[in-house]
C-alpha cells in the first residue's frame, strides 16, 4: 500500500512538472511573440524617425525663410504661419516612445534566449530600454530647439550620444548639434559638426542637408560683416541683424546709449521683443510684445507682436491662456494669420500632441496680459507716442459732431470723401443718417457719415 502511494505521489509531481513545462512554454511562446511585436513596431518607428523626420528638414526651411526676410522676399507675417505650421505639425507627429515592459522574469528569460539565438545567427539584438529612451530624449531635444532653448538641447545630445551606435542617428544629431550651434554663436563649432556629417553622409539625404547649412552659415557670416561694416542708420542695422539671427549682437546694439532716441521706439521694441524670444528670454519677450501691442495702435507692428504671442501660446505649458488672451485683442487688430493658425490647431484637435517642454509664463504676467487686453479692446486705436527723432505719426482723428441740416428745400454743396461734390436742393426726408438732394442728374442719396463738407449755397 505504502509502495503504491509513493508511485501515485511520483506520477503526480511528474504531471504536476510537465504541466508547469508546458505552462512556463507557453508563456515563453506569449512573451517571445509580444517582445517580436514591440520590436516590430520599434524599428518601424525608428526607421520613419530616421528616414523622413520633418524636424530635419525644418532646419533647413527656417534658415532659408530667415535669410528670404534678410532679402525682404518674405514678410514677418508669412514667416510667422510657416514656423507655426512647422512646429504644429511636429507637436502633432511626435512619437510616444513608450519604453519596453519586461513586465517580469518571464519577458527577461525570452529576451536572454532570444538576443543569444539572434547573436548566434549573427542578428543584432532586441531593442533596449535605454535605446527607446534616447529615442524618447531625441524627440524632447528637437522641442527644445523650436522654443528656442538651444543650450538645453545641446546637453541632452552630449548626454544620448555615448548610447548611440546607429551611423545614421548620429549623422541628425550632428545636423541639430550644428544649428544650435550656430544660434548660440559658436560659429567655428557649426562648422565642424557640419563638415562631420558632410565626411561620413556625403552622398545621402543628411550629406546634402549638412552642405546646406554649412553654405548658410557662410552667408550668415559674410553677410553679418556686411551689415557690421555698411554704415548702415541704427534702425536698418538692427532689422538686418534680427533677420540675420544675429540677436546677440543686436541686444548689445540697442543698449548702445542715444540709439532709442534716434529710431522710432515702436519698432525696435518690436525687434527686440523677437530677439529676447530667440535667445531663450520668453518672459521678457512678452513683456515687450505687450508694450508693443499698446503704442502700436492697429498697426502692423501690433499685430507681428499679437501674432508671436499666439505663437508662444503653442509653445509654453498651459498656453491656452496665453492664446485666449491673444484672441482676446485680435478681434481689435483683425489679422487674418491669427484665424488661419487657429484653423490648422482646431483641424489637428482629434490628433494626439506632445505635451509642450517649456514652462507657462507666471500668474502677475497673465494678468498684466489680461490688462493690456481689456485695454485694447476699450479703445482698439491707440495713439502712438511721438519720439524724437521719428517720422510723424497721424494723430488719432477725434469723431467730429455732424454738420447741422440746413433747411428743407434750400441749396446745398455736398463733398464726399474721395473727392465727389454735388449741388442741388435738399429734399424732406434728409436727416441724422443720410440726406436726399435733387441735382440736375437726378436724386442722390449719400450717407452722412460720407460727408466731408455740407454749406449752404
């Protein structure tokens, strides 16, 4: 008896065994076919983010829309939309770069069989989790770069690059190293990075973009002397040098003393505000921005300045109030861009969006904005100070008190803007709207608010 209790208990580990061997198979199987999965759509993942990123070729397209500005084959306006296209496109084209779940011992013992399968058959191995996240980090390094924060986005590349063994993915970082070098002035360091590429990716797509913005940093340098050395008035100067993207020069121009009391203050306010945001100083680009919108009335220096608050409102967390505001004080100025950028937000709303790197600007701010809108909005044509030194600027015309009717049935000269004159009798049914005059061509009717000039004959 005792005997066959002990073959029983045997039989039973035996099956006990080979069911948790055909378990622990089966999870094998399950974890080997999702880790397969996850690598599947890595690489195609990878493969798309090295092949036709647009974050790459927005490198070239913005130095060209800077130096087409520099030539003055492009206004602010359009290079405005251009960037905002670009980036809102990018924010909505983000890849989540979700890290690979080993979720347990099971998905770590079907990575070790199947890396030492693939390295038995001479494959590389399965992504790592520091792979995806370089990845990851990639992706926050190109956000960087658009807000202008080109300093942080160079650390993040000196930090990934030891990780990385993939030629190509060097060769962008090396582009995107090159750019944000040129921007922080290291001129002699973009020239290096960008011969790097051109050595090893000559005859690719990255040898071409490096040689075209190698040539671009040329003519920035060769055309930043000419400007230097022109003899150009301070106002000329400091738009060449903004186009240019020379804004650390220009910074240190404007604080030159006498140059605000020769240069119309609007402007150079203007390009200073834009400067302030290239060299990573939102906070004080918008500051300028709101000085720029109240003396600027409705003129076109207000609306670049509300059109790059709409634009910084893409860019900072928790923009929208920045962007609300912004609308807030264009249904005053009426630019048209501000509608269109609204448009290709709203038409990207159902897409997923990275979530924005740089930080909101601060409550006193905000309200300080709020202020300036209510302002605006209470009297949306401000008068514009006058500066020494500045062209005259056409004062504020003060709504004048309608001309008194002359009686019914006398003779009457009317002139109208645009230069018309009519002369007849005045006919019942003219009053505070609109007169009716009986001329020898017939009966006109004009408005009131038309006439320039109503006398008695």
């Amino acid at each position: 008896m005792l005997n066959l209790l002990k073959y029983w208990w045997q039989e039973v580990l035996l099956a006990l065994v080979a069911l948790g061997a055909v378990v622990l198979c089966g999870l094998l199987v399950v974890s080997t076919l999702g880790l397969h999965l996850a690598e599947m759509q890595w690489q195609i993942r990878r493969g798309e983010f090295l092949e036709g990123n647009l974050s790459h070729t927005y490198l070239v397209t913005r130095l060209l829309d800077q130096y087409r500005l520099y030539q003055d084959s492009i206004t602010l306006q359009e290079l405005d939309e251009r960037e905002f296209r670009y980036s809102t496109l990018l924010d909505h084209s983000t890849y989540n770069w979700e890290r690979l779940q080993y979720r347990g011992k099971i998905d770590k013992m079907s990575l070790v069989i199947i890396n030492a399968l693939r390295q038995a058959t001479g494959k590389p191995p399965l992504a790592s989790e520091r792979e995806v996240e370089v990845m990851a980090l990639l992706e926050r390094a190109f956000q960087w770069e658009r807000t202008r924060n080109y300093a942080t986005a160079m650390n993040i590349y000196a930090d990934i690059q030891p990780s990385i063994q993939n030629e190509r993915m060097q060769g962008v970082i090396g582009l995107h190293q090159g750019v944000c070098s040129a921007l922080l002035g290291k001129t002699d360091q973009a020239r290096d990075l960008f011969g790097k590429v051109i050595l090893v990716h000559g005859g690719s797509d990255l040898g071409a973009m490096a040689s075209s913005l190698l040539s671009y940093l040329e003519i920035l340098i060769r055309e930043r002397e000419v400007v230097r050395q022109g003899g150009f008035d301070v106002l000329t100067k400091a738009r060449k040098m903004s186009a240019l993207l020379q804004c650390r020069e220009l910074l240190a121009i404007e604080n030159i003393a006498g140059v605000k009391e020769s240069s119309p203050q609007t402007e150079l306010t203007m390009l200073h505000a834009r400067c302030k945001e290239e060299v990573g100083d939102r906070a004080g680009a918008i500051v300028d921005y709101s000085e720029v919108i109240l003396r600027g009335g409705s003129g076109e220096f207000a609306r670049d300045a509300n059109r790059r608050l709409f634009i910084l409102g893409s860019q900072v967390n928790d923009g929208g109030k920045l962007q609300a505001i912004s609308l807030r004080v264009n249904q005053s100025l009426q630019d048209s861009s501000i509608g269109r950028m609204q448009g290709l937000e709203a038409s990207l709303a159902s897409l997923p969006r990275s979530i924005p790197v740089a930080p909101a600007p601060d409550s006193s701010t905000v309200r300080e904005l709020e202020g300036m809108a209510e302002s605006v909005q209470q009297e949306p044509v401000l008068a514009l100070v006058k500066e020494p030194g500045a062209q005259a600027v056409p004062e504020v015309e003060v709504e004048k008190e309608p001309t008194p009717l002359p009686p019914i049935g006398s003779k009457v000269r009317v002139e109208m803007q645009g230069g018309k004159t009519f002369v007849g009798r005045l006919l019942e049914g003219s009053g505070e709207q609109n007169l009716q005059i009986q001329t020898m061509i017939g009966v006109i009717n004009v408005l009131r608010s038309d006439v320039v000039s109503l006398t008695s004959e």
